[in-house]
C-alpha cells in the first residue's frame, strides 16, 4: 500500500480534485484525501491525464484547499467484503452498517465492479418467478434471471409495488434458496423509513439484504451502490446457490448523478445533458442479470426507474428498454381511477414470457388465454374511446360485452390489494371468469381442448 500523500491540487472543482505530478495512477483507484484539519474522505481515480489524475471525492469538497489537502494512492480498487452474515442487514451507500450492527468482517473481499460474463457462459434465462401480482404473473411474466425495469413516473405508487414484490416474490421449488438484495438510490428519508419498517414488520427482512443512499448522501455514493447490491448478489447466487431477487429503485436517481459527475469533469453532454457513454455504464449494471451454465443459482433484475414528465422516450428509459428484456409500465390514468397496482398491461412486455410458462411451469393454458384477454382488453378500450365519440347506445350486443370487460379486467384483474398474494393458479382461473363474459365464439386465441377444460361456458363451474 502506498504510504506517500501528494499536495500537489492545482484545482478543486464541485466533488472533483485535479491531482498534477501523478504518472501511474489507475481507473478506479481508491484514494484517500486527506483535509488540513485532520479528517480524511475516501476518493476515486476517475481519469489519467499527462501526469495528472482526476480524483472523484466521495465526500463534500467543502473545506479543502489546494494548499493543505493531500491525496494518498491506496493502489487498489473499491471491494467489499461479503458474506451470508449480511442477510437481515441494512447497509449505506458505501457498504456500512446503517443498522447499527456490526461490520461485516468475515467474508470474501470482492471488487465491487463485477467481471463480465463470457457470453459462451451464459444459460438461458427460464423458470418462473411468482410476484403474486397477476398483471406481472399472468400478463407479463418474470423468468428467472431475466431483468425486467418497471416504468414509472413522479407520485405513483412504484415503491410500494416494489416492497410488495420484495414480500412476497419466490420460486415454486421451495427447496432452493431465495433472497432478495435491495438498493434505494437516492430515495429521501421518507421512503427509506417506509422500506426498513416494510421489510421488518413483514419478516422480508431476513432473507434480504438492504442497501440505501438518502438523498442528502453524496451524489457519488449513488454511483456505487448499484454495483455494492449487485456483488453482494454475485455472491449469493454463484457461491452460495441462491436465487436471487435484485431490485433497485430509483435508477433515474443514479442516471441524474452520472449526469452530474460528467458535468463536473466537463464532458461534452449528449442527449438532455446526459453523458454519451450512459448506454454503456446502464449496460454495466443489468448485464450482470443472469444464469451461468454449472452454477445453481440466478439473479434476477427488477430496476425501478421513474420517467421525467411521463416521457417514455427520455433518455433512461430508451436507454433501458433496449438492454433489458422488455418493461412494466406504470398507468397514471389506472392510478387516478384508484386501481393498485396500475400496471398498462398493453405497454407493458416480457420478452423472456414464453421461456418460463406452460405445462411444466405455470400451467398449459397459460400463453393462450394470456393472449386471449391482450386482445379483448385492447378492443375493449378502443370501444371506450369509440363512445366517448358516438354513445353506447350505437354499440353492438357484441361491442357492449367487451365495453363491460374492459371495466371488469380493470377492476378485477388489474387491481387487487397491497397484502394480496394471489397464485399463479388463482390468477388463471381468474382469468377464465372474465374472458367467460365474452361470446366463446369469439375466442380464437386459445386452444379449444383448454376451453373444454378451463372455460366457464355453458353452465359449467357456475357460469352463465
């Protein structure tokens, strides 16, 4: 370790040190800089110029000088030390007890940026994951180790679908470990109370790890947490065969200091003043979702973000949507009618659907009936536009039956409460009593040997 401290700042700009006469620093390096009153902040080496390095303070500058504040090259890179023991526990930004409890200090120290995984390595993401919320089981299903945002946007309920999903997401084979890792990047106080008293009063706590940077936290330390949940993640899921539940709110946040940092080094900005390379930095962070080929366990992504004015195309959900396998998008509309959680089933997609539902996951019926209600909910809402226009009385029989399961999918399906598990068997067969209010002849999207079994025409099971 390198004991030798340089006073040679020429320039302190925002959270950034200019550090001259340094030949051999490295990208990533942590460094300790160390103020004229004693007190010393933890740094890292952002960039290497002719001798000169580019230091990130994690810490307010407020208080340094170029005159008296010295730098110190640690020579290694931002690590943190993992175990199980970290399972029930509530850490900071930086990977500190925010529990009170004690430090980790058994564990296998690992660097906190993660190594790629050769693609030639990678297994294809299958198996379902139950949420327990039919909009996401039924319509838009996770699979394990796919990553799978949530779109949302400025005062809807995103963070307690979050907490829901945190409670009660697990696997149907109970037999394999499950554990969810949770980051909160940027969120205030409110919403981090709101979470630590979720997952204590719950008991979802104790088979999850916690990691939270508050608002009034160094905008730096937002850069770092997704990727201290995300090794601790690494290490339950390939070294201690856990499947695990990474779910990380809110990446807007994280975008927004990315920004700010760019702006402070004086990069030329790209869309909205967002670095160039966000593409790339965001892809550093859900690629590592995933299956490895001989490993047992998994990790799932589920990012929360939220778009800037209800802009779907706003650079981070653009952005987001084109490395992870689809999105659930969040409906102000479905918010302002009171229906929880409101999940547009018709914006929302899970490219990795078909790979963990039928017979041998969820249930055989499972893709076709999916289909069939995508369908009859997208022309029931079609019909509602339709009426505002020319009236219901001007409606076929036939068009008013999907006006009315519009309402129903709504009301029914769609909504359902905060500490409501449902099944993915109670969701089918749920699905089957709404679809039952529309002619059976006009259900051509699922297979007729699964209407003879499931339908509920006909008298059958106490339907019309």
């Amino acid at each position: 370790m390198n004991d030798v401290y340089y006073k040679t700042i020429n320039q302190i700009t925002n959270v950034l040190l200019f550090v001259d006469g340094i030949k051999d620093a490295a990208y990533n390096e942590l460094v300790e800089i160390k103020l004229d009153n004693g007190s010393s902040v933890t740094g890292q080496v952002l960039d290497t110029r002719e001798n000169m390095a580019i230091v990130q303070s994690f810490g307010e500058t407020r208080g340094m000088n170029t005159g008296n504040t010295a730098v110190r090259f640690t020579g290694t890179t931002s690590k943190l030390k993992v175990s199980t023991d970290m399972l029930g526990r509530i850490f900071d930004g930086m990977g500190k007890p925010r529990d009170n409890g004690p430090e980790i200090l058994q564990g296998e120290e690992i660097d906190i940026n993660g190594s790629a995984i050769n693609p030639y390595s990678r297994e294809e993401p299958s198996e379902f994951i139950e949420t327990g919320i039919s909009t996401i089981d039924g319509m838009n299903t996770l699979v394990r180790g796919q990553k799978l945002p949530i779109f949302s946007a400025a005062g809807l309920p995103h963070n307690r679908i979050a907490a829901q999903i945190a409670r009660q997401a697990k696997i149907l084979n109970n037999s394999e470990g499950f554990s969810v890792v949770f980051g909160g990047i940027g969120i205030n106080s409110e919403e981090a109370n709101f979470f630590k008293n979720e997952f204590e009063e719950t008991g979802a706590i104790d088979k999850s790890v916690m990691f939270m940077n508050l608002s009034s936290d160094p905008s730096m330390e937002r850069i770092i947490l997704p990727r201290l949940a995300l090794t601790t993640a690494e290490y339950l899921a390939y070294k201690e065969d856990m499947h695990v539940l990474v779910i990380l709110t809110d990446m807007t946040n994280y975008c927004e200091a990315l920004r700010e940092i760019s702006a402070a080094r004086q990069e030329v900005p790209g869309r909205r003043g967002f670095p160039g390379y966000m593409y790339t930095d965001l892809s550093t962070i859900y690629e590592r979702a995933g299956k490895i080929k001989g490993r047992k366990g998994s990790i799932t992504q589920l990012p929360i973000l939220t778009m800037p004015g209800d802009d779907i195309t706003h650079p981070i959900p653009d952005l987001t949507g084109y490395i992870t396998e689809g999105q659930i998008v969040l409906s102000r509309d479905l918010y302002r009618k009171g229906i929880y959680p409101n999940v547009d089933v018709l914006l929302s997609l899970s490219r990795l659907m078909n790979q963990g539902i039928g017979a041998k996951s969820t249930r055989e019926d499972h893709r076709g009936i999916a289909d069939q209600l995508y369908a009859a909910y997208a022309k029931g809402k079609d019909l509602r536009s339709l009426t505002e226009i020319v009236g219901e009385e001007a409606l076929s029989t036939s068009d008013k039956a999907y006006l009315k399961f519009a309402d129903m999918f709504e009301n029914k399906l769609v909504n359902q409460g905060y500490y409501e598990d449902r099944s993915i068997e109670d969701t089918l067969n749920l699905s089957w009593d709404l679809i039952s209010n529309i002619d059976v002849n006009e259900v051509k999207r699922v297979k007729s040997e699964y209407i003879s079994k499931y339908g509920k025409w006909n008298g059958k099971d106490g339907a019309k």
